[in-house]
C-alpha cells in the first residue's frame, strides 16, 4: 500500500484485492497517509515516506521510525531489528515437543541470544538453523536501518 502511495497510485478503492479495505484507517493511524483536499485522494506523509522505505509491514516500520526517535533513551538498533526479523520470519525458532503453548517473545529472543530458556520451556528445542536465518536477516534489515532512518522526517 505504501508503495504504490509513492508511485502516486494510491485511488484504493481501484485496487480492492491488493489494498483490504481495512488498511487505509491503519495507515492514517500510523500517520503514513492523509486526505488531501485539493486532490481529493489520500497522499503520503513524509512518515509515510519513510516507512515505505523499510523492508518492513508497515505497523514494524512504525514502530521501527518510533525506536529511532528514542535511541537517546537506550533503544538499541540491533534489537530492534532482531526483534523486527523474528516477528517477521514465518518459522517459529523454538520447537515444542509437548506440544504446550509458548507465546513468549523474550524466550525467543533468549534462544537468538544463545541463553539457555526459563526452566518452564525446558521442553523446548531451540532450532539452530532457524535461529540461524532470523540473525542472518537482522543483520541485513540493522544495515537497512542505519541507511534508511537517516534524516528522516517523523510526525
């Protein structure tokens, strides 16, 4: 959606099966888009711009632009960017062989770290592989970070 926003494409009522009719109001609230008036059309802001410029989903790239404006406070851009690569990545890092829930992001990014689980996920197995490919694309998105957020503008 931010992409074809930059194209100037951006009439989504013409492109009903590539833009779900929910994404706009998601993007407003993000503050990517805006009514413009005069051209009668929904346009890019420049946050907008600048999340389209990530290789992210567009709520990451939020949240990403945000982290940036915090960095004063502490916020590290690698863990971001891990963070950002695990969500993303369609394969779970951790195994359950008693088939028990484990919705916890922290023991995940412990398993990427190398630490050994909590005592209550003992029953986990850590995928090397899969850990692996996350790190790998945390790495490449951390240099597409320290790129693509220079100077950017933020609402």
């Amino acid at each position: 959606h931010l992409v074809f926003g930059q194209c100037a494409m951006f009439h989504t009522h013409e492109m009903p099966m590539i833009c779900p009719t929910w994404q706009p109001e998601v993007l407003r609230r993000l503050q990517a888009i805006q009514w413009s008036p005069d051209k009668d059309e929904e346009k890019l802001t420049p946050h907008g711009h600048a999340m389209a410029r990530l290789p992210l989903h567009p709520r990451l790239a939020h949240m990403v632009l945000r982290a940036e404006d915090s960095k004063e406070n502490g916020t590290d851009l690698g863990s971001v960017a891990t963070l950002c690569a695990l969500l993303e990545e369609e394969r779970d890092v951790l195994q359950d062989s008693q088939r028990g829930l484990c919705a916890d992001v922290a023991t995940r990014l412990r398993a990427l770290r190398g630490e050994d689980l909590p005592q209550r996920y003992r029953n986990m197995t850590v995928l090397p592989k899969h850990c692996s490919r996350v790190m790998q694309n945390a790495k490449r998105l951390q240099e597409d970070l320290k790129t693509k957020t220079k100077s950017v503008t933020r609402p």
